[in-house]
C-alpha cells in the first residue's frame, strides 16, 4: 500500500471566507489522491472540522485578530497588535516546524499566514491582496506584504488575470511577478435551479464585535419587512441551531451543503462586501446588497467598485436601512464567468520527485 501524501492547507483565522475558499482547493487535493491536513485556530478550524470531520486537523497559535469598536482606531489598532502579530508569525513558524516532523508532508498551501511555509517542501501562499489597503501607508503595507509572499515558492490569486476581474486593483500589480499565477475565482458552491423560498438571505461574517453589531442592527431593521427572512449569524459552534422568530428564520451556521441551497433559494443577498462572498455570490449568479466592515478599506473599495460598475449597491452599517435595499432593482446582479481552475497544472508543484 502506498504510503499518503500529505499536503498541509493552512487558513488564516479572520472571519471565515479564508477557511471557506480553502474547500473547494481541499476537496480537489482529495480527488488527485493527496491528504490534507487542515490546520488553523477558532472558528476557521471549527468550520473546517465539520466540512472535513475524516481529516487531520491541528491546531496553530491565533492571532486573536479582533477590530476596534470605532473604525477610526482600526489601523491605530492594528498597529498596536504588531508585535503580537509578529510573534505569532514566529511561533506559526515553530509549529509548522512540528508538524513536518511528525507527518509526511509533501507541500503546504497556507492562505494568508504569514510563518505556515518551509524551505523543505514547496509552499504556496494564497491572496487576492497583492496590494493592501491601508489608506496613506498603502505603500507601506504593500512592501510589508510582499517581503511575506517572497518567503513562498508561489503565490496563487483566486481571480483572473484578465480586465474583468472580481478583485480590481487589489489582486492586480502594475509589474508581475512570475510566481505570481491566478488561478480563477475560488468557490465551495455550485449554481441551481431551486424555487425562491427566502426574499432576504442575511449572511454573516467576520471579526468580531462589528459582526455582532451588524447582527443587532439588522434584526431590528428586518422586523418591519413583510416577506420571508433567512438569517446566518456566521457564529460556528458544536452543532446547527436553529430559531424561528416571526418572519425570520435564524441559524448560527450552516454547512456548506445547506448553505449552498439556501443561496440558491434566496432572492437577495445582504452580506459585508469580503472578497470571498463575493466570489461565492458571483459563481451562485444573485443579486446582492453590501455592508462593507468599518474600517476595512479592502471592503469598501470592493464595495464601491462593484457598485461604480452598476452590479451591486452598498452603503456604510449605520446608515441602513430597509428602504436602502429598493435600489437594487437598479443594479445588474454579480455573474460568474464560469472558467475552470486548472488544478492538474497547480498540484504540479508537489509532484517534483
């Protein structure tokens, strides 16, 4: 019998789009007879865990990355957390360490952590922010980032490289560099023709506590709509619960099956504007209203762009309200462009025996 290959696939833990983009790159590691081995912490671990319940999964320090309550201390605050940040980068790095020496890895695909690499095996780094937003230090934080990618072999864009693109100037640098590859928009879901069951969908994500604000601001809105509502807190716990308040109904998660239906059977999504619900609502092909997070630049700029191209309108979380979603009507929608990712040329990389 011969002996599994392993491949480490490491998510960041900051809400889940990290860990949920990751499925769709788990399940093809599966189909070309590759083991993953899951590892993050909180609430990305968790999610992984239900999806893949069969899988290794181990835990790597947290960088217990939280938001400040007001947006305009978030990059204050940010900076403060950098020590801490990079001392978990350093013991992301010792751990990663342990690992190799106690299972036969062969790669490592880490999305968005920063010290899940080593120089043994070939390791790829995952991002849509080759430049990161950070205002008047967006230079800065750019550089910072980019001495981070370097320390990989490649680094995978899940966008395309072509003018109509989901990710903008974000996943796009003036000079490419060559280990650099897009490998097209990443999503766990799949597109079907299911009857409409929920006018509303509430999907919800992120760092808390603007998660959590975001959530009360919402509930309270949505109990004047008439029509049906599905909420999805975003809050992973031990099993699914589930509440039915008048005409909302409300889950803390959902798996990625149920999910997938509900998005299906929903005629319009209300959501923060984070790359990787963007990517799952273009694949699903639904209308949308967004919510960027405060503070989160990338958000807003997604958020603006998308609806500067006449397909999606946002507005800021304290300016909501139900009235607000009347202009979507006005707006195209998201779409996918249905390109297939190459996955055969991307795991080429593991097979360098």
């Amino acid at each position: 019998m011969l002996e599994a290959k392993h491949i480490l696939v490491a998510p960041l833990n900051w809400g889940l789009g990290h860990a949920t983009r990751c499925i769709p790159i788990i399940n093809a590691l599966i189909e070309h007879n590759l083991t993953p081995i899951l590892a993050s912490d909180g609430a990305a671990l968790a999610l992984l865990k239900n999806e893949f319940p069969e899988l290794i999964a181990l835990e790597l320090p947290s960088y217990a990355i939280t938001y400040a309550k007001k947006a305009a201390f978030l990059k204050y605050k940010l900076l403060k957390d950098t020590p801490r940040i990079l001392k978990t980068m350093a013991a992301e790095k010792v751990a990663t360490a342990k690992i190799l020496a106690n299972y036969p890895i062969i790669g490592i695909i880490s999305d968005n952590r920063f010290g899940v690499y080593a120089a043994e095996v070939p390791s790829v780094y995952i991002t849509h922010q080759l430049q990161v937003l950070s205002g008047n230090t967006t230079w800065l934080s750019t550089k910072i980032h980019a001495a981070v990618m370097e320390k990989f072999d490649q680094c995978w864009v899940p966008d395309t490289s072509e003018s109509i693109n989901l990710s903008g100037k974000l996943g796009h640098l003036k000079k490419f560099k060559s280990q650099i590859k897009y490998i097209g928009a990443l999503s766990r879901f799949e597109k079907k023709d299911l009857p409409i069951v929920y006018d509303i969908m509430v999907l919800l994500s992120g760092p808390e506590p603007q998660r959590q604000y975001l959530e009360i601001n919402l509930l309270e809105e949505l109990k004047n709509f008439k029509g049906s509502v599905v909420f999805v807190k975003g809050v992973v716990e031990t099993k699914i619960t589930k509440e039915v308040t008048g005409n909302m109904t409300l889950y803390n998660f959902l798996t990625s099956d149920l999910l997938e239906t509900a998005i299906n059977q929903s005629q319009l999504i209300i959501s923060r504007s984070g790359y990787t619900t963007i990517m799952d609502l273009a694949k699903l092909e639904k209308q949308a209203f967004f919510i960027p997070t405060p503070g989160q630049l990338e958000q807003q700029y997604l958020a603006k762009r998308l609806q500067d191209q006449g397909l999606v309108p946002f507005c800021e979380q304290d300016d909501f309200t139900l009235e607000k979603l009347k202009r979507v009507s006005d707006y195209k929608g998201l779409s996918h462009t249905k390109a297939s990712i190459n996955y055969d040329d991307l795991f080429s990389l593991f097979h360098t025996e």
